[in-house]
C-alpha cells in the first residue's frame, strides 16, 4: 500500500488498481497482490494516511468482501464500494 504526500492539495485522495496478473509483493500471508490501494495526502492531513491504511488492512482480512470488490466491473461501483469501506 504506497502512500505519499502532495503539496498543493488538501483532500486525501484514494487510487485503486485491480491488476489482472497477480505479482508478489512480499505479503505477510505470502499471496499475490491483486488489488492496490495509492493514499495521497496533504503534509496537513498526513495522519489520515494511517486511518485509511487501517480501514483497508481491516477490509481486506475479510474475505467475502475483497471477493465482493473483485467482482465489481464499473468505475462508479468500485468507487462506492471503496467509499462505503472508508465511512465504515
């Protein structure tokens, strides 16, 4: 889960790729990495960074839901889905 600081802006920003070949990122479980989460924050709201990498390491121990976002195909869903995992 990379995470990163931007100057100018001052909303946290999510970016999330589902890859189609799974490589290994030297996972704790040692599974391939699928889905990957980029947090972007402003210096201003860098802890925010830790909240969200705690709200999706929780989502992501939860099989049933990882399998749920695998299964969305359309920007708008994924879009929801995230939003919906990050205001829980």
């Amino acid at each position: 889960m990379p995470k990163g600081n931007m100057e100018d802006e001052t909303k946290t920003k999510i970016i999330y790729a589902r890859l189609e070949n799974p490589i290994n990122w030297n996972s704790l479980d040692g599974k391939l990495t699928k889905n990957i989460f980029l947090i972007l924050t402003s210096r201003e709201e860098e802890g925010n960074q830790i909240k969200v990498v705690k709200k999706i390491t929780n989502f992501s121990k939860k099989c049933d839901e990882i399998k749920g976002l695998d299964e969305l195909s359309t920007e708008k869903n994924i879009e929801d889905y995230i939003t919906k995992i990050l205001l829980d």
